[in-house]
C-alpha cells in the first residue's frame, strides 16, 4: 500500500456490520397500541385453562353476520370479471352517487358526486391519509384527547405535531379547543372532532359543529368530522352531519366528514367508506390517495351501494334494536358494579366511571382493567389507553349479546375493589 491508498474503513470492509434499525424515526414515535398489552392479559388468563370462558367486550368489532341482501349482491358482482380489474381511486361514479343520495336521504345534505365525494378503502384509510394530503410536516393537528388512535398516528406518519384537546365529563366529553396553547391553535392545519364520539358514547347537537366551524375558520383550520357510528342510535334523535350544521356549506368550508359502512350495516372487514367534504380537500386526498392504493374492490363498491340505498332497511332497524336490548344489559351492570355512566342515545360504546378503589376515589383504568380479566374473565378497556383525560373511566364494546353482558358485569361484581 502506497502513503497516498487510503486504508479501508470497517465500515466497507467485506466482512464488517452495523447494527440496522429498520424503524423510522416516525414509526417510534407511535405509542404501543391500546390493545397490545390487553391481548398479553387476555393469554395469561386463557393460559391457567379457567373454567369461565373470558367474555371480551373491548374491541368494537359487530359480532353479527352483514345483513343477507348485502352478502348477496357481493356474490352476484363477484361473478362479473369487470370487478376484478383496478378500481377507480376516487371509487366507481356509482358508489359516489349511491353516497350522494344516503347524504341526501338520511342528513338532508346535496352533495355532487363528481366534486364531492370520495371512497375509501373503510372510513380509517382516508382519516390516515388526510394529514399527508393536507398537513405540512410541523405543522400540529389538533385531536380530542380521547378518541381513535388513528389521528394521533395519522399525523405523526405524516410528520406533523399532534395536540390533545383536553376532554371532561363537565363538557359533555366534547373538546375544549379554548384550553389548547395559543401557539398550537395558529399553527394548527387539521382538527378532529368524532360524534358519536369512541370512545366517550357522548353526542352533539347541530350548534356543536357550527361552533367547531367557527373556531377552524377563524383559526384557518380545517376542520375534519368521523361519523362511524352514525347509524346506530336508540332514539328518534338522530346523529347529524356537520355539513346540516347553519352556516356551513359544502361549496364554502374547506371542511370534510368521513362515513363508514362498518359499524351501522355489520361490514368491519369489507373495508369501504366515504368522504364527503369541499372539492379542494377531497382533491387533496385523492391526490394523495393516487400513488399510495388502487381504490376499494370494485365488487365491494357494489355491495356498498345496496348498503347505502337501503340504510332504512328492516334488518337495519332490527340490528339497531338489538343493540338497545345490549345497551340495557349495560346500564344496568354498570349499576350492579357500583359505577355510573350516562346513558349514550347512539354509538356502539358506554363510558363508565371506574368504582372506587381502597382509597374511596374511583380506581385507575388500567388496574381495573387487568383486574377484570385477571379475576373475571372479563375484558374491558382502560379509558387511560385512549388518553389522561380517561384515567378513571372504562369503555364497554357492546359486541356480545345481553345475557353475556349482563353475565360479565355479574362477574365484575364479585370482586372486592376494597383490597
């Protein structure tokens, strides 16, 4: 080797290594999921090979099958080779006219399909999305401080800067967007809101989304409505659409709501949706949408639209009974328990205050979580896992059938919180 060859680095040396994190720094960011550490209780218990089988009412996953005339219509666009080709990524102009209609049927909203309309692979995808499309890295979106994990994620992959909007029992669980630093209000590009709210049950009325309107666009904010669990509801009072909201329109407010066929119609796995919001946020995501997925199963989208022109059907309506028959099984253990929560007059949860623990104050979420399943064979969630605001609360899935509910709270009521 002469003085002028530089020697080799261990770095490129054939036979050198480095330790690999495949992880970005982004995907650090994100806390363990809520359900990862009930799962691993959950093990534990199945493990001793109790007698009582656990009764999980955690994840809000319907256990009733898709209504039949849904499943049929799949079978019969499945059998056309024309839904087996790429989707369109905005969703077939039949799918986006079908939602045209259920806004205009069930909220009295006019929307035009072609501007205003976009469907989603499930309502998650396009609420994950959103902040790619519409959020410069920095810059802080805004998310009720218990609420669907997907905000926070969303905008954290996104590389922008999430902030809690603190939430209390006082407020009617909805957000205290007064509380928020000023600093984080002006640089603020996205806001959530969630009604019916998961994980709380609460709802709103209409003035509620007029004065979130009014905050975004003062703010410059735009403002982001999720109606998941909008076709559940056990009174005449039914959830509205932000867009009914006075003095918001579709062709003014930079605004957008997601819709999910998930929950209302028994499709969690179908994974189809859709957005309907101002043409320039709805380009946005479908701009962002474009290079990332190939839109929803054609034959899907054709299911979806049975769905959505029969969301009055009798199964429906009959589906929304049953769920009032497991809400009153609820409400009635949560008294057996010795806790308390407000009756949700839609949504597919009830929000509990834990009971009191040794001290006289109502216990920690965790403990009487795993206490639960520890004890009880019972699994609930923790409302800490949604966010501080949910230290002493709990949230019930009502995803197993009355007499189960009524047996899991029974359970519950055997343990003694005083140790």
């Amino acid at each position: 080797m002469t003085a002028t060859e530089p020697s080799a680095s261990p770095a490129s040396s054939p036979t050198a290594s480095r330790t690999l994190d495949v992880q970005s720094a982004r995907l650090r960011t994100l806390p363990t999921y809520l359900f990862h550490r009930l799962d691993q209780a959950k093990a534990q218990y199945r493990g001793r090979g109790p007698k009582a089988p656990l009764i999980d009412l955690g994840v809000g996953d319907p256990d009733r099958p898709t209504p039949d005339y849904i499943v049929s219509a799949l079978q019969q666009a499945v059998r056309d080779p024309a839904t087996h080709r790429y989707p369109a990524s905005k969703g077939s102009a039949k799918f986006r006219r079908a939602a045209a209609r259920f806004m205009e049927r069930r909220f009295g909203v006019s929307c035009d399909p072609d501007r205003h309309v976009l469907a989603c692979i499930g309502s998650k995808e396009g609420i994950a999305h959103l902040p790619l499309a519409v959020v410069d890295p920095g810059r802080v979106v805004l998310c009720p401080s218990l609420g669907y994990p997907v905000y926070h994620a969303g905008a954290v992959l996104a590389d922008a800067r999430p902030v809690g909007m603190p939430m209390r029992e006082a407020s009617g669980w909805t957000p205290l967007w007064e509380e928020v630093d000023p600093a984080d209000v002006r640089d603020a590009a996205l806001m959530w809101v969630n009604y019916p709210n998961n994980p709380t049950g609460a709802s709103v009325p209409l003035d509620f989304y007029a004065q979130a309107a009014r905050f975004a666009r003062t703010n410059g904010i735009i403002l982001a409505s999720d109606q998941a669990y909008s076709e559940l509801y056990y009174t005449s009072d039914k959830p509205e659409s932000l867009w009914k909201a006075p003095g918001v329109g579709l062709e003014e407010a930079p605004f957008i709501e997601f819709h999910s066929l998930s929950k209302g119609f028994c499709m969690t796995g179908w994974r189809i949706g859709f957005a309907v919001g101002h043409q320039s946020v709805i380009d946005a995501l479908a701009k962002a949408k474009g290079p990332i997925d190939s839109g929803a199963f054609s034959a899907v989208q054709e299911a979806g639209v049975v769905a959505l022109e029969n969301y009055d059907h009798d199964d429906i309506a009959a589906l929304r009974s049953m769920y009032a028959d497991r809400l009153d099984a609820t409400m009635e253990g949560v008294k057996k328990i010795g806790s308390r929560a407000q009756r949700p007059i839609a949504g597919l949860f009830v929000w509990a205050q834990c009971p009191n623990g040794p001290d006289g104050k109502p216990m920690d979420s965790w403990a009487f979580a795993l206490r639960c399943i520890d004890e009880a064979g019972v699994s609930l969630v923790p409302g800490a896992g949604f966010g501080e605001d949910g230290r002493h609360w709990f949230r019930v899935a009502m995803t197993v059938e009355a007499p189960a509910i009524a047996e899991a709270f029974e359970r519950v009521a055997r343990i003694d919180w005083s140790k």
